[in-house]
C-alpha cells in the first residue's frame, strides 16, 4: 500500500484537463472483449502523449454491471472483468510516473442489491437494524399493496420495490440499486472509510456520482412539481455530509468533482463553498445549443455563479451518459435533453465534426478545468446499437422508445487494421463498433496533420505552455452577430464563428491554433475557431 500524500498546496484542479475514462470501452488487455485495467495501463504513454493532467476513472469497483459499474457491491475490490486491487495500485502508481493523476467515481446514493448491506436487510426483515441503512417502508393501501410514495424515477419507471415480507425499498435508479439512508451513522462512516481507503492508494480526487440526491425528506413525502424543499434533492443537510468529506480530502490534499445538476445558480455555488467540494460539473454548458448568444450567456452565468465561492468552472461536452459531440451538433437541435432522445434522428456528421473541431478550441480557451471524455479526442460520432445488443437499461425502462447511453460507450479504435480495431485480441467486444470505425483509428490520426486526433494534441501542448489559459479572467471583444471573441491574459485571443457568413479576425500579430482552414482573403468560415496572439 502506498503512503498517505502529503498534503499539496498547488491548486493544479484549478485549470487541469481531465480525461474520463469508461474502463470497459478503453482498451482490452486480456482479449475478452472487456476493456480493463491491464489494457489502460498500456496505453498510458498515449495519454501522456495526449497531455492531459489528470485522468478520471467510472467505476472500476465489484459489480453486477447493471449500470454500468454504478451499482457497486465492494467499494474496496475492483471488478474480476477489470483486473485486482493490485493492478489498480501499479496503475495509479504508474501514471503517477508520467505525471497524470487519478480521479475514481464514489456512488454514494445507492449500493447494487448485491451488496453484502441490502443482503442482510433482505434476510433480516422489515423493522430490523439492518433495514435502516436503506429506505425500507410498508405500502400504502389497504393491503400495503401501493407504494409508499410517488417520487418521479432519474431513469423510466417506478421508485419503488416489494420484497416477498411486504416491505417496499427506494430506488431513485434501478431496483437493482437500492438507496441509501444517509441519516445512518453507519453509512456516513462506512463513506468517510471508503474514501481513506483510496487516498491511501495515492488517489489524487474524487466524482461524486449523483451528488444532490443523498439526502431524503425523512418523511418521504409526496413530490409536489414546483413546491420546496423537494424532498430528495438538494437537501440542506447535504452540506454537513460535504464538509466531513472536505476535512479528509484536505488531509491527503485530494479534490472533489461533483455531479450536480440544479437550476438554482446560489443554491449550486453552496456545494462549492471554501470548506466542501472544489469543482462541480457544469451541466448547463454541455446541454446548451452551438448558438452564440446562448453559449455566451452560458459562459457568463457560470464564471457569476462560481465568482461568489472563488471556485473554478469546469466545462464539458460529452461524457459517458451523453449523446457524442460530433453527432449532437450535426442535428437540427443541437442542445441536448435525455427527454428528447430518439433512435434515427437525422445527424450531418459532416458539418458536426466540423463544429466539434470549432468547440474544442472554444472549451479548452475558457477559465477554469476541462474534462476530455474518451475518443471525443478522435472525433468519434454517436455510434447506432442494433436493438438485440443493447445494455443500458435507460433503454429498457423507456420501453425501448430511448436508444439508451450505449452509443457512447463503444470500444475505443486505436488500430485501424487489427481486429476490433486493436480495442483487444477479441474480434467481438462487449459492445459492437461500427463497420467504418477504421477512418477515427489512433494510428491513423496520428500522422494525419488534419486528424481531430492532432488538433486536441497541439491545443492541449498549447494550453499547457501558454500560462494566460487556465483559470483567470476572461474579457469578451467586440464582435459582429453570430461571433464569439475573447480575451484571455497574456494576450491570447479566441474567436468563434458561429453566424452563417464569414469573419473578420481582430488585429492580431500571430494564428497561433485553427480548428480548420481560413479563407484565402483571411476571414474565418463559419464553425471555426482560433487562438490568436493580440
């Protein structure tokens, strides 16, 4: 076991790219179709290469993988599809070599039913000890027969499970993913030694999976639409969970990352006060529309509601759950809402790498950190799952009018010409790969000047070495309708093009990075960026 870190004073989560990775879709090492640790680890040089600071890891814990890893039977083993305890210890110590860190996913709403806690409330029986870790009531109606409320589902479906006594258990997700009752001493402790365990193994951070829904209404009242408090998320009593949490990171000098989606811009800047988390996701910008006036107003709305709290914004456009960049802007609407997911809907993935290209060098220019979901650095396009090999069980719950997140988690391309495109020696990994993934391959893109591959490696070099990018201020230029410009310190300049007809650049000495070529007369085309030197 590794010794505890000494405590750090360098604020490096301050303006860190952070690069997620989603285990089972990275790379294979035991050619059993499952991406795993062994597979990571030896493609660490890549990711170095890259030049991210910072590498973020989906659960990697025991699991049925109902979810995908979010439903966790043992916080202290890793999965037998991903490797052992051990082999998460050399790999942390591995990339620690190479300079990045490592940041796990903690799910502290709810356990997999297969955690040794929900198998001992389920043989215990209802009123017992064991029952009070978890949200256990008798029903309502004359028999017990109704649930005992009518709280709304995060996926389709009921919240609400019978066992063969009686009792009903919540489940905000899958019945397979019994919540937790944080009110229980045992689960805040056991939290707060899951936590210790990993620091101690040289973790750097910590996600926090779901962050605004541990706490519940402990009435369990009725969900009103529009009535506060709602009565399980954004708990006042969250805070107290946040700051015992804050107090051990600080032991170790780790960080905090929260999944924390709320419209309330003083309620959410709570979470990030001096003594809780450091950074929270920054949901608004990811599901926002490439549109100018609405993407400015975004970029304003989030450095206001971190400026009170002295946090750093994080920016982001795509992860494990959302429709990929590429794809999302090539359609009509190119916002995102799981609501409105549909399979076969139209997608220009012409004019969507294009934009995508354009975003890359708009996010990677903005104040504050930057998360890098993987193969959003290749330019990978959302990829259509045949019915029959569908995993997600947002699609199941649905009742298969939702595609599901699946499209999204399809196995990495590293070579063109291998089998399964060198992901592992399976020629049928866990997710099937489009016919035409050979074109995003890494081996391709790497000698291709005009590879996505080697715009994100130049700007990411270029991030890195130029001190005015990063957290600081961020000052907005004159521009015509329709186009993004700002000033960062050092006199870096971005502009975006976001209107239907070409750009003036502003006066400027140097094109330091475009994300495609200018018109021979200078102007900048329509979906493009750059980084200009003032």
């Amino acid at each position: 076991m590794a010794a505890p870190h000494s405590p750090r004073t360098d604020a490096w989560w301050r303006d860190a790219v952070i690069y997620q990775v989603y285990p089972r879709s990275f790379a294979d090492g035991d050619g059993d179709g499952t991406g795993d640790l062994a597979g990571v680890r030896a493609r660490l040089p890549y990711l170095a290469e890259l030049g991210i600071d910072a590498v973020w890891f989906t659960p990697w814990y025991a699991s049925p993988m109902v979810d995908g890893g979010y439903d966790v039977a043992d916080y202290r083993a890793i999965d037998p599809a991903f490797g052992t305890l051990d082999e998460a210890e050399k790999l942390i110590a591995e990339a620690a070599a190479l300079g990045i860190r490592v940041i796990i996913d903690i799910v502290p709403n709810h356990v997999s039913d297969q955690h040794t806690w929900f198998q001992e409330a389920l043989a215990a029986g209802p009123g017992s000890a064991e029952r009070e870790r978890f949200h256990f009531r008798p029903g309502r109606g004359r028999s017990g027969e109704l649930p005992p409320n009518d709280w709304p589902s995060q996926f389709s479906g009921t919240t609400w499970t019978r066992v063969p006594d009686g009792d009903w258990y919540l489940h905000l997700f899958t019945p397979e993913q019994p919540d937790l009752n944080w009110a229980h001493p045992d689960v805040r402790r056991e939290h707060e030694e899951v936590l210790r365990f990993w620091f101690e193994r040289g973790v750097a951070g910590v996600r926090i999976d779901s962050a605004a829904l541990l706490v519940k209404d402990p009435a369990l009242a009725d969900f009103v639409e529009g009535v506060d408090p709602h009565p399980y998320i954004d708990q006042d009593d969250l805070h107290v969970v946040y700051r015992s949490w804050r107090a051990i990171a600080d032991e170790y000098g780790a960080v905090f990352v929260g999944e924390v989606w709320l419209p309330d811009a003083e309620r959410f800047a709570r979470y990030l006060r001096p003594d809780e988390l450091h950074t929270a996701f920054n949901f608004n910008f990811l599901t926002c529309p490439w549109e100018a006036e609405r993407l400015r107003a975004t970029i304003d709305a989030t450095l206001a509601e971190h400026a009170p709290v002295g946090a750093p914004a994080t920016w982001v456009l795509c992860n494990h759950d959302v429709t990929r960049t590429v794809t999302r802007y090539g359609r009509e609407d190119t916002g995102f809402d799981f609501a409105k997911k549909r399979f076969g809907t139209p997608t220009d993935l012409t004019l969507g790498t294009r934009r995508a290209r354009a975003a890359a060098l708009l996010t990677l220019a903005l104040p504050g950190s930057v998360y890098l979901y993987q193969g959003e650095e290749l330019g990978l396009p959302e990829a259509d799952i045949p019915p029959a090999r569908i995993q997600d069980p947002m699609h199941f719950r649905s009742g298969g009018l939702d595609p599901g997140r699946d499209g999204c988690r399809v196995p990495l391309p590293w070579e063109a010409e291998a089998p399964s495109y060198g992901f592992g020696a399976s020629s049928q990994p866990w997710l099937p790969q489009p016919e035409d993934w050979d074109r995003y391959a890494v081996d391709r893109q790497r000698t291709d000047p005009g590879s996505m591959l080697t715009l994100y490696r130049e700007a990411l070099m270029m991030r890195g070495s130029e001190p005015g990018f990063g957290d600081g201020p961020l000052t907005w230029q004159p521009a015509a309708d329709g186009v993004l410009s700002f000033a960062r310190a050092g006199g870096l300049l971005c502009v975006v093009n976001l209107s239907d007809r070409p750009a003036e650049l502003p006066p400027h000495t140097r094109l330091l990075l475009a994300s495609g070529p200018l018109h021979t007369d200078g102007t900048l085309p329509r979906d493009t960026a750059v980084w200009l030197r003032a």
